[in-house]
C-alpha cells in the first residue's frame, strides 16, 4: 500500500479575541464598586501586582516641584517607568504558550440553580448564563445581561448590542434564550412579551385561549368585561374563568421577584459639578486601586539568569495576565471619560438649566459621534450612574427610551410646554399631544396623557378654549 504524507497549507479566517480586550468587555460593563472588588481580588491572586501607593499618583494638572530632589526623585521615577514600558512584550513572554483568559467567577452545578439570598437579578441570569453558553455566545449573553433592568426590561436593542462585533441572528438567538432562564421572560422589549414567553414555558400554545386573552382581552379582564370576552370567544364560562386564572398569574415584569426590594445606596460612577463657575466632570473611581508591576519581578524578566525554569515560566505566565489587566482597566477609564466628556458637552443645557433643555439622542446616533460601535457605548453605560446639579440619574436616561425609562418630570414638564403654547383658540387633544411628544422620542399613549394632564390640574381641549 502506498502511503504518502504531504503538507498542505490551506487558508481560512478565524476570530480571535485578544485577552485585553476579554477584559477590556468584562469590565466596561461593571461599576466602580465592581472594579475595585475585581482589582482587590487580581491583586491577591496575582504577586505581580502591587497598589500603587497613594503618593505616587499625580492628579492631572497637578503643579510640580519646579527644582530640588523632590524634583530628582519625581524624574528618576519617571526614567524607571520608562524602562519599563521599554521592555518588549516579546521578552516578557518569549517561549511561553498563551494563556486563556479565566473568569473570576466559577463553573455552577445546575442543581445548585437558585438564586442565592440578596442576589441581584444580573448575578443571577449571569450565573445560568455561565452554564448554558459558551465562547462568543457567554460574550454575546453577557453584553444582554449588562442591559437588563431591575424589572428584566432589556433596554438596548439587538441592533445595538449586536454592533459591528456579533451578527444580529445571534444576539436575539441569546435574547430568545435568556427569556427562558428563572426567572422566566425577562430581557423583554415590549409589555406582553414576558407574559407570551411565560405561557410558552407552561406549554400553552399560541392560539390556546389564554394567548388569545393575554394578546387580545386585557383590558376587557381588567373592566371585568367577562360576559362579552366569553361570547367573542365562543366558550364557556368555566374555560373562561380557568384561562383568566392562568393569565392573572403571569408577571409583566418577572425581574422584581429578584431584585432587591429594598432600597440601597446609588454609588455615582461620575460626577459633575460646578468648579469656577464652569461644569467640570470627572469618575468617581478614588475608591479604585491603582495597580502596577513589582519592579523586583520585572527585574527578574530582565535579567533571569539563575531563575529556575519553572519559576521563570510562572513569573512571565502572571506578568502577562497583570498586563493584560493593566492595559484593559486604563482602557476601560479611557472610554468612560470620552463618554463623560461627550455626555457633558452634548447635554450641557441640561446640567446647567432643568429638564427642560434635555436633547433626545439615541445610543446608535451618540456612538456614531464617538466613532466607536454601540455595543461599547451600550456595555458602558449599563448599571452606572452619574451625578449631577440635577440629581443623580442611571446614564442611559440621557438617551431615547420608552416611557418606563423616562424620567416623569421630564413628561410632565413636556405637556405643559406643549399646551403652554398650543393655540388657544384650537387646543390640543391628548391624542395630538401623544403625537407631538412621539415626534421629540417619547413614545406615550393617550391614555396616559390624560392621566398625567389630570394629576397637573390641567383640564381636557374642550374647556381649554378661549
């Protein structure tokens, strides 16, 4: 038999996702408290690493001693810093394999599946995420966790999250399933879409009686319009009355059930505030360690004559993944101040007069003027806060959403603008109104105009006339 090897050499694409930017992801999504919990724990596992005391760091715009051996010190410091960011990576980590970034958080049992006492709803479905994904799918589900509010709304879109990075049949393939995970139909978009997902998990179909209820008769259960629902339908009463009780069982926002129902503490991420009759903005992150490499160990890297191999190995090992976290936190601080900074310029009016002067943006529209794809934009501002002279506010309420995310004030103040200047001898019905407020990215009903226009005191078109 004839039996011959050859080589062949065969192109082909591939996505490789550096282990910086692992972190780069992992941690734009986290709050400063998160950060400095993940830096307390990189630089215990890590001897590498050391905080940079607290000396060492010059605020910028700091003055500097201008002579004298404070002066000295400062540049011999700066010369070591230097030759240390001389140092090729390449002698660093020359003859080690690569290493696979780890996450922190730990493989879970499946049968250990349930949510721990105070868990916050995020940790939660991160944890089943954890289990059910892998790979880009885990990045993908993470960058959907990172947007799911208290009550389990998903306040980015697909488009959005998907970005330039992910395809977007992927990223509703990862939303389809994470509204199956406990608690069952968060990641949700629109207001039935929990109850629909739920029925599903209970295995009702979706032309069965109580997807019909849920899609077509709310509103008729809740003015208890039975009798007419029951001969629409064409069933009976006892088939009614069972269907109702399955659907009054459903939660519309199944995300409350795990999340803390108790008030707690809003640490800001940012803050701006007035400095010299100017707004000045800055991270609130003086809580965060300061992190660098043990000059002792980069020595070793320098020079590892007489270093046992094996020592060796493990040094250059940890020294790579203390780089990476290095690079990724001042990379995530980058990102952050150029979006503090553009939030600061772009909404100034805001900060400096009221609601009233607050511009509609979307998150797509302010990630084009960064230049940058609006999964970052959208992973960065997710669970963080800033404060302001207006108060403290999640930063995705300076960016269009559905009025479950819109401050009332904001509304409030809106509809009496808009009546405010309406022509009195033809004033606006609250239909016209909702209109108006749709065309400024305030999506709102009717229904709901009449509410809040009742609560201002303010009476219908009708008797508005002069």
């Amino acid at each position: 038999m004839d039996r011959r090897s050859e080589l062949q050499f065969r192109p082909e694409l591939r996505h490789y996702i550096l282990p910086t930017l692992k972190y780069y992801l992992k941690l734009i999504e986290l709050p400063s408290l998160e950060i400095e919990n993940f830096l307390r724990h990189e630089l215990e596992v890590n001897p590498l690493l050391e905080e940079t005391p607290a000396e060492a760091i010059a605020e910028p715009g700091e003055s500097e001693p201008a002579g004298g051996e404070g002066a000295a010190e400062i540049v011999r410091e700066r010369e070591k810093e230097k030759e240390i960011e001389d140092l090729s990576i390449a002698d660093l980590f020359a003859d080690t394999p690569n290493t696979t970034y780890e996450s922190v958080l730990e493989e879970l049992d499946p049968l250990e599946n349930v949510a721990a006492e105070g868990e916050k709803l995020g940790e939660y479905l991160l944890r089943q995420a954890l289990i059910a994904f892998q790979d880009q799918d885990l990045e993908i589900a993470r960058a959907v966790i990172a947007n799911i509010e208290d009550d389990g709304f998903l306040s980015a879109s697909p488009e959005e999250i998907a970005g330039e990075g992910y395809e977007i049949g992927d990223v509703q393939r990862i939303i389809m399933r994470i509204q199956r995970f406990d608690p069952v139909g968060c990641a949700w978009r629109e207001k039935k879409e929990p109850l629909f997902v739920q029925l599903e998990a209970l295995g009702y179909a979706h032309d069965s009686v109580e997807a019909v209820l849920v899609r077509d008769y709310l509103k008729d259960i809740r003015t208890n319009r039975y009798q007419e629902i029951i001969k629409a339908l064409n069933i009976s009463g006892e088939r009614f009355l069972e269907a109702r009780t399955v659907v009054l069982k459903l939660d519309p926002k199944p995300g409350w059930r795990y999340s803390s129902a108790a008030s707690g503490y809003v640490s800001p991420d940012f803050v701006i505030r007035w400095r010299d009759d100017r707004l000045v903005a800055n991270l609130n992150d003086d809580t965060v360690p300061r992190v660098r490499l043990r000059r002792q160990y980069i020595d070793v890297l320098k020079n590892p004559k007489g270093v046992p191999r094996e020592q060796l190995d493990f040094i250059r090992q940890k020294a790579r993944a203390a780089h990476h976290v290095i690079a990724a936190i001042e990379q995530r601080r980058k990102t952050m101040l150029r979006i503090l900074d553009n939030i600061l310029e772009y909404q100034r009016e805001f900060f400096e007069k009221g609601y009233n002067y607050l511009k509609p943006i979307t998150m797509t529209e302010f990630a084009r003027q960064l230049s940058v794809n609006p999964s970052t934009v959208s992973r960065a501002l997710a669970n963080k806060y800033i404060e302001s002279p207006q108060g403290i506010h999640k930063l995705k309420f300076f960016f269009n959403a559905p009025l479950g995310d819109t401050d009332k004030r904001i509304v409030f103040k809106k509809i009496q603008d808009i009546i405010a200047s309406e022509d009195k001898s033809s004033p606006l019905s609250d239909t016209r109104i909702a209109q108006k407020l749709g065309r400024q990215g305030i999506v709102i009903s009717r229904r709901t105009i009449s509410k809040y226009r009742d609560l201002m005191g303010i009476p219908t078109h009708q008797f508005r006339s002069t």
